[in-house]
C-alpha cells in the first residue's frame, strides 16, 4: 500500500508542476474587426500548438479600459503579454506595472516605438505593402500620357501603418512622372472615404486612379464611380486603376469582378504566430530582434482566386 500511495503522491506532483510550468499568455486587443480577428487566429494556432493557456481582453477602442484591462492580466500572473494598443501612449502607465512584475510584453499589428517596456514588435511590413500598390499603380499607367491625378486615401496619420502605407505608395508611383495626388484623409472610416472620394472627384473628373490605404474602402471608391457613370471594368479606356492594402472580403471581391485592379493581402496568420514565436523566445531568455515585419502579396483578377486560401478576408 505505500507503494502505491507513493506513487499516487508522484503522480500527483508531477500533474501539480505541469500545471504550474504552462505557459500563460495574455492577450490585449484594442478592438475586433476582420483584420484583427485574422490575427488574433493566429495567435490562438500558434499558442494552441505550444500548449500555452491565453487569456483574451477586449477595450472595444477605449485605451483608458486597456489600461485596467492589462492591470487585470498582471493580477492573474500571465507570463507575458500580447498587445495591440488603441493609443501609442496611453497604455504605457499599465505596461510599465507589467515590466516592474517581470512580465515580458511583444507589440504586435502596431508598434510602440516609444515605449520604454516593449521588447519586440512584429506587424505587417507597410512600407512594402503600400510600395507594392504603387508600384502597380505605375505600371498600369506607365503609357498614360499627359497629367496623370491620383486619389489617395489615406488612413490614419497616429498609425504607424497608415503612415508607411502612404509613404510605400508614394515610394512606388515615383516613377510616374507628371503626377498629382489628391490626399483624403480617412481615419479608416469609410463614410469619411465616401464623401472625400466624392468631393475629390467633383473637383478633379480626370482621375487616373485611387489608392486606398484598406481595400474595405473600395466599396466606397465603386459607388462613387458608379454614379458618376466611370465606374468601367479593366481593359475599358475609361477604367480607374483601383488598388488598396488590407486582404479583406471587399478587395477580394473587388478584384474578381474586375473593378479593382489589384490588392495587397496582409499576412495574418504569420503575424500572429510570430508574436507568440517571440514571447516564447524571451521568456526561454533568449535576445530578439526589436523589429519583425511580415510583407504581404498583391493579387490580381488573374491570381486572386487561385490563391483564396492565403486570403483572410476570402469566402471560406
């Protein structure tokens, strides 16, 4: 009887130890739509895979309620945190309490360059991205003579990828020579994209072509060509060259009908999966790199459908 009480006893501790040393990440979302959800899936693959617990807040846009809800992530005892912030700076308060218990902190989708408590950052490579849909964007108007005038919309300027996302188109089309680009600020809201796609087309009708910083404007960019009678397939000498940035059901659906030229699916899954990658790195003690981006791949009418597995946003 000892013995077997004996080895009930291990058995016992080693199932106690084995909970103890699981891994629990927490994760602080600033807010869900389709792109973030992408992500977030990837994360919970990759975390599912290790074996890692993961406890998911949400702040549905509010950064004060990040803030408490990374405090209650630090009360729980997670391991290291995950974090997409709704303010560069707002949540810093909460991620320096996260730093002094010794929980290690991985930004991921959008950086914290200044933040004196985030040990890596990994997110979609923007500048590449955006430098991928101007370079098309030249080339299909690279026999277009004349002045050629570009709509961009813009995403947002206090987001690091709105910023690289424009900075990467302009990169692009640089080639173009004769070019006047029409800026619309968005804020990523698409009734702010429609009337400034509007009021850039009633005061510019020649427009050669619209760049939108989220394909999930292009909706509003077909509306506004459909009313005002240009909205014509590719291959149409009146066809406006449409590209945008993002993977989203939108853009897919764009591109098939043929009223979009192009777009540049952003790699979800892999973002998500290298975050956890890089919390299980620091926590095993080991040095990261700061900066970690994952480019993404434009798709045309020609590829798209072929490739609807490594696209978000596609049907499934």
């Amino acid at each position: 009887m000892k013995r077997i009480f004996g080895a009930a006893l291990v058995g016992a501790m080693m199932t106690a130890n084995a909970v103890y040393a699981e891994i629990t990440i927490g994760l602080s979302v600033d807010q869900l739509f389709e792109s973030r959800v992408a992500v977030n899936n990837g994360i919970k693959a990759e975390a599912s895979d290790r074996g890692y617990a993961l406890v998911e807040v949400v702040a549905d846009g509010d950064a004060q309620q990040q803030n408490a809800q990374i405090q209650s992530l630090i009360a729980r005892g997670v391991d290291a945190i995950l974090v997409c912030a709704v303010d560069q700076n707002t949540i810093e308060r909460a991620l320096l309490a996260a730093k002094r218990a010794g929980i290690p902190v991985v930004a991921y989708d959008r950086d914290l360059p200044d933040s004196r408590v985030v040990q890596a950052f990994v997110g979609p490579d923007s500048l590449i991205d955006g430098r991928l849909a101007g370079e098309y964007t030249a080339q299909a108007l690279a026999t277009k003579g004349g002045q050629i005038t570009i709509v961009e919309l813009i995403g947002a300027l206090n987001d690091q990828n709105g910023i690289d996302r424009s900075k990467g188109f302009r990169e692009g089309i640089a080639t173009l020579e004769n070019v006047t680009l029409i800026e619309v600020p968005t804020d990523w809201d698409s009734a702010r994209a429609l009337s400034g796609t509007q009021n850039a087309f009633q005061a510019n009708p020649d427009v050669s072509a619209v760049f939108a910083a989220t394909d999930t404007h292009i909706p509003a960019v077909e509306t506004v060509l459909a009313d005002l009678g240009k909205l014509a397939p590719i291959g149409n000498d009146d066809h406006v060259v449409i590209t945008g940035v993002n993977g989203s059901k939108d853009g897919y659906q764009a591109v098939l009908s043929g009223t979009a030229d192009a777009f540049v699916v952003m790699g979800t899954e892999a973002t998500g999966r290298k975050a956890v990658d890089l919390a299980a790195q620091i926590l095993a003690g080991e040095t990261v790199e700061r900066l970690n981006y994952v480019g993404g791949n434009l798709y045309t009418a020609n590829d798209a459908e072929a490739n609807k597995a490594k696209i978000w946003g596609a049907p499934k």
